[in-house]
C-alpha cells in the first residue's frame, strides 16, 4: 500500500480537494484548502489548472505503474531504462511521486 491517500479524488466547485478514506458507511473524507497561495499571485485559472492537475495524480501514478509492469514483463525495453529511454523516465516519475529521488 502506498503512503499517499490513493483516491480518486474529486475536485469541488470552490477548489478544494475530496477523497474518499475507506467505505462511506465508515470512511472519512479528506479536504484539501483550495488551492491558493499567499507568496505566489496565481490566476484563477492557474488555481483551477494546479487543482486538476493535483487531482488527476493518483490515477497518472497508477497508470505509469501499469506501464513499469507492462515494460518488465515484455522486452520493451532490455536495457531497464538505464539507456536514457522513456523506461528510465518512467520509473523515475513513479520514484518521485512516492517521495524518492528523481
């Protein structure tokens, strides 16, 4: 089991961010603040674009496992992604969005 909350997320009409934790008859919801920030002016639309993007995260990291899992069980790529290929950038992507170094 990964360490982030894995979703699916839901993004509400005022920013903030949804997800559902275990069932609903017993679960809790997790709400993110919507998404502004007081160092950094950003545009409505910048807020509305990080907050789709944010999430959209947890379904783009579990598609890229799929893709890791695809590209080990077939020869893709026989080099692991050490050649500089889209393996390598994969796997890095799937390192960093679980708080490894990219």
């Amino acid at each position: 089991m990964s360490a982030h909350t894995p979703g699916p997320y839901e993004l509400q009409g005022d920013g903030a961010i949804v997800a559902q934790l275990g069932s609903k008859r017993t679960g809790v919801m997790l709400v993110t603040a919507p998404l502004t920030s007081a160092l950094v002016p950003l545009t409505p639309e910048a807020v509305e674009a990080n907050a789709h993007l944010l999430t959209a995260a947890p379904l783009m990291l579990s598609a890229l496992e799929e893709t890791l899992e695809y590209f080990d069980g077939t020869s893709f790529c026989a080099c692991r992604g050490k050649c500089g290929c889209i393996v390598g950038s994969v796997r890095n992507a799937v390192k960093a969005a679980k708080g490894g170094a990219q």
